[in-house]
C-alpha cells in the first residue's frame, strides 16, 4: 500500500526539519510502497545525511563497486616523506593558532565566537566517540580497560580526555603545538591527571611509543597525503604491545583522486585536504607489522565522494 499525502508531508517535517518544496515532489515521495521504505527514502537522503546524520551514519551500499581500479601511487623517497610532513605541519599550526576545536569538529558551534558556549559539548562528543569505537573490542570479546593508550592525531585532547576513564596512562600525540597547548590546559582545568600530550615532527618520531594496549586516532589520517597515512599507519601498529589492537579510521577511496608524490610537492593543496589510503595497502601494512584485522566497518567521514572505514587491529606477533 503506498502512503499518504499527509504522511510525505511529515516525513519532510520531522525528518528533514522543513516543509516540501513542491506538490511535485510530494507526489513523487507518495510513490514509496510503505511507510518503511519512505522512511528509509528520508534517512538515506544526501541532505538527512549532510545535515543530521553526522560521520556514522550509513550510506547507501554499493557505492563506487563499477571502479575498476586506483591510481594512488605512494612510493616517495625519504626526503619527499619529511617535505609532505612539513607542509601538514604548518597548515595544521595554522589551524591551532586561528581555529583549533573548529579545525577538530567542523561544526560552526566550535568556532572561536561560538565556543564558550560549546565547549563542553565538543569534549562530550569525544568521550561518546571512544565508548563507541571501543565497541569494536567488546564485540571481540576483549578488555576495554587499559594500562597505556596512545591517541595520535590528538589536537586538543577531545578523544584523550575521554580515554582518561579507560586506561592508567594515555599519551596524546599531534604535529600542532598550538593544539597541544590547549589540550594540555583542558587536562589542566578538568583535573585529569592520568594524561601527557607531545609533539612529533616527522613520521619516525613516533618510534618512542612502544608496548600501548589501545592505539586511536579518528578523522586524523585522512589529512595527510597517501604515504604518510601509510607510514603513520605503520608506525602506529608497530607501537602495539602484543596483543594490543588500534583503531584506526582513515577513507579508503576518493572518487577521482590519483596521488604522486612528485605532483603532491609541486602544486598546491587545500589547508585541510582529504586523502585515501587503499584498502589493499592498509591489508598489506597489517599483514607485515605481525596484526591481524579483528572488523573493519564504513563510515560517512568521506562524505559521498569517498569511502571511509575504521579498522580494528590486533597485534599479534
């Protein structure tokens, strides 16, 4: 049975927040067999998704399945690695200095004349993002309780904080010393005294960390170009104590995108740029760090244009 007129209308209301734009519309939208399939008409929708759904809610299935290959070529030589590093660096010292929670959470309420009044909010939907993944551990029937966890790409601590409640010591790393300040200062205010934060400057700076149960790092890959996710990502698994296992999110396609490092360096990019690491690589960097992949699922980070999955990793050798 298909539905009624009336009830196209509230589905724009409650769903969307808006009335229809036409009779012509709600005449299509009448055209769903049930309410069910209205409902999931509405949920899918670019706009619900854009507008309410936030990074985890699903997209539709079968996105991008006609591609029939990537040109993501991340071969570079040492010297192309640490220039790379550099450029995110600066950028993201820029966005410290200027819009450093915004920068985190794109969200206008975390802009610098909006925050006093959502603050607590931004630091809410860290600790509600850490219960959230730590689900990949409970549903492998694994501790979520920590002696050392390490939260890389940190900013200013939004997710460390939120881990604070789940392990002796976490140690939250970013590039951004400006972040970092805040962070530290955050920590300061909310009395939280099981937390350190510091700064790396080149990708290999994160051989210090070693011997960490837990390893996150969410909407922080995807910034950096595909060789350095890739040797970040290394990196972060081999700081893994066996049996430890990192959750990692980073977008693993980007409709249109191909990447040398040679083109990378020569032209410029967008401060906050969005890269995809293939999953064939993620797979291989697993495979020769001694990890094994506990679930790996989708998420909306990519937003349309891409895919985006998070990935749960046990060391297991």
């Amino acid at each position: 049975m298909s539905v009624s007129r009336e009830e196209v209308i509230w589905a724009y209301r409650m769903l969307l927040g808006r009335e229809p734009e036409s009779e012509a519309v709600i005449e299509l939208q009448m055209g769903a067999s049930d309410r069910n399939h209205l409902r999931q008409a509405f949920l899918g929708s670019p706009e619900f998704q854009r507008r309410f759904a936030g990074p985890y809610a699903p997209l539709p299935v079968g996105r991008f399945f006609d591609v029939d290959r990537t040109d993501i070529d991340i071969a570079c030589s040492d010297e192309q690695l640490q220039a790379m590093f550099d450029r995110i660096g600066e950028a993201w010292k820029t966005f410290g200095e200027t819009e450093p929670h915004w920068s985190v959470l794109t969200s206008d309420s975390f802009r610098q004349e909006n925050l006093a009044a959502n603050i607590d909010a931004f630091y809410a939907s860290g600790r509600n993002d850490v219960d959230l993944h730590l689900h990949f551990l409970r549903r492998a029937g694994l501790p979520v309780r920590f002696g050392k966890a390490l939260d890389f790409g940190c900013g200013v601590g939004r997710l460390t904080l939120g881990l604070a409640a789940h392990a002796d010591q976490v140690v939250g790393v970013d590039i951004s010393p400006p972040h970092l300040r805040l962070a530290t200062e955050r920590a300061r205010e909310s009395a939280v005294a099981n937390i350190s934060f510091e700064s790396i400057a080149a990708p290999d700076d994160l051989d210090r960390y070693r011997d960490f149960d837990l390893v996150i790092s969410l909407i922080v890959l995807q910034h950096n170009p595909p060789p350095v996710m890739a040797s970040l990502y290394r990196n972060l698994l081999r700081a893994l104590a066996p049996g430890g296992v990192a959750i990692i999110q980073m977008p693993t396609f980007m409709q249109g995108q191909s990447f040398t490092a040679a083109h990378y360096l020569a032209n410029e990019q967008p401060s906050m740029e969005m890269n995809a690491l293939p999953q064939k690589l993620i797979f291989e960097i697993i495979e020769e760090m001694g990890c094994r992949a506990l679930e790996i699922r989708e998420n909306g980070v990519a937003g349309e244009s891409g895919l985006s999955h998070v990935v749960a990793a046990q060391r297991v050798r």
